[in-house]
C-alpha cells in the first residue's frame, strides 16, 4: 500500500494542500478528479518524490519516502503532463537510457516489451522530435512501465491520445491493477474517469471532498456530485492526436 497522510504544500502564500491523506491499495485504480489549481499535479508530484510536502509522510508498505528514497523512487513510475524525453534521441534511445537508470537486467529484451504494449515498435528508432504529441505520451508510459514499478503515478495520462491509443492505455491500467498494480490518475475527464477507474477521489481545498468507489457512481451522479462540492460545472478534457 501507499499512503501519504497530512500532506501540507504552499507556493508563497497560496496554501495548495493542506493536510491532506490518500491511501491506494494493491490493485486499486484511483482517478484523482478536481478544478484546474485545485492541487492534481502537485500531489502527484509529491508522491512521485519530484517535489516535497512542508509537512506530512508518504508510507510505502514498511518504509518511508524518506527513510528509503532510492527503494521507494524504483517503485514509483510516473507520466507527468510535460513528457520529460529527449528529442534528439530515438524512442529506443530514450528508453535504453531510462534501463540504465533503473540498472535494469535484460534491458533490450524489456525495452521491446514495453515498446510493443504502447504500439511504438515501428517507430521506435525514429527521433523523438519527430513524434506526434500522442507518440511522445505513449512513449511516456512505456517509461513508466519500463522498470515494473508497484505504483503508477499519472497526470493527465489521456493527453493527446486519439480512440484507438485511449483503449490500448485503458487496457494496460486493466492489466496493471490485475497484476496487485496501485495507480493514481488525475484526469478533468469525468468520463474517463468513470471508465478506468475502481475508486473516484475528488480535490477540492487542499482535502479529498470524496473519495467514493466507482461502482457507487454513475457519471452523472459524479457530475451533480462535482457542482454540489466545488460549484463549477466539469471542464471536459480535450485529446485527440493522429500518432
């Protein structure tokens, strides 16, 4: 399990978090659901170890994101909303480096692995300067995949794919939680949301207002539920790219 309780952040004088706690069992996909600035991206980004709470401790199973940074960073994949790749780089390239850092075993072995489950194989050694916006956030997900991580940390993970690459993503999230996988989606599509995910949790203030298992929603009883706690109406998520 990963556990994060009373997380605080602030950016000069605007409080983002505060005092918040999540906790994601193994299995359990989590789409994170709230207002532009509610706090989706800085949470993550504290999760994943990119940015640190003012207060507040994230518990993986028996140790800390501080007692053991390097063990609970290699069980941590993250896709952030900028790509974080290389352009001058191909796919494969970027991918090879990624192994090293993770001193993965089998590397080219895994690296194909990863490259087929995003359907990027046929791209693979092209620069990735050179790829779709969809393209470079598939190979952001084989990233994240690449070193088998136990927790799946994304941020709008949906950007940029067109139908087809939504359903591949879709049925990799299916696949990862069947596997004991833990995943944390933030996502503006409420759609979506209801699509992937076994639990819904919504940001508002600096707190989780709900956190409510999927089955006990329909998508537009998560609409009305979304008005009634932060009065604004949904923002639809808009992706769509030809890679």
């Amino acid at each position: 399990m990963i556990k994060a309780v009373n997380l605080t952040k602030s950016f000069g004088s605007r409080k983002v978090l505060r005092g918040l706690s999540i906790a994601i069992e193994p299995g359990e996909v989590v789409s994170l659901i709230g207002m532009n600035g509610a706090g989706k991206t800085t949470l993550l980004r504290i999760l994943s170890d990119l940015t640190k709470a003012e207060v507040g401790v994230i518990h993986y199973n028996d140790l800390t994101s501080r007692s053991d940074p390097a063990t609970y960073r290699r069980n941590i994949g993250v896709v952030l909303h900028a790509p974080m790749l290389y352009g001058n780089l191909t796919g494969r390239e970027n991918l090879r480096f990624f192994s090293r850092l993770y001193q993965l075993t089998e590397r080219d072995e895994r690296i194909n692995q990863v490259l087929e489950m995003v359907n990027l194989r046929s791209r693979a050694d092209d620069l990735v300067r050179t790829y779709s916006r969809g393209m470079q956030q598939r190979l952001s997900i084989a990233r994240a995949l690449l070193h088998d991580p136990a927790c799946l940390l994304m941020d709008e993970p949906y950007t940029g794919l067109d139908q087809d690459s939504s359903s591949v993503f879709e049925n990799l999230i299916e696949e990862a939680s069947s596997s004991g996988k833990m995943i944390l989606l933030a996502t503006h599509d409420l759609d979506k949301a209801c699509r992937s995910s076994t639990r819904i949790d919504l940001l508002h203030q600096g707190k989780i207002a709900l956190s409510q298992p999927r089955a006990d929603l329909t998508p537009e009883g998560l609409i009305n539920i979304y008005r009634e706690i932060t009065g604004a109406v949904p923002v639809k998520h808009m992706e769509g790219d030809a890679g």
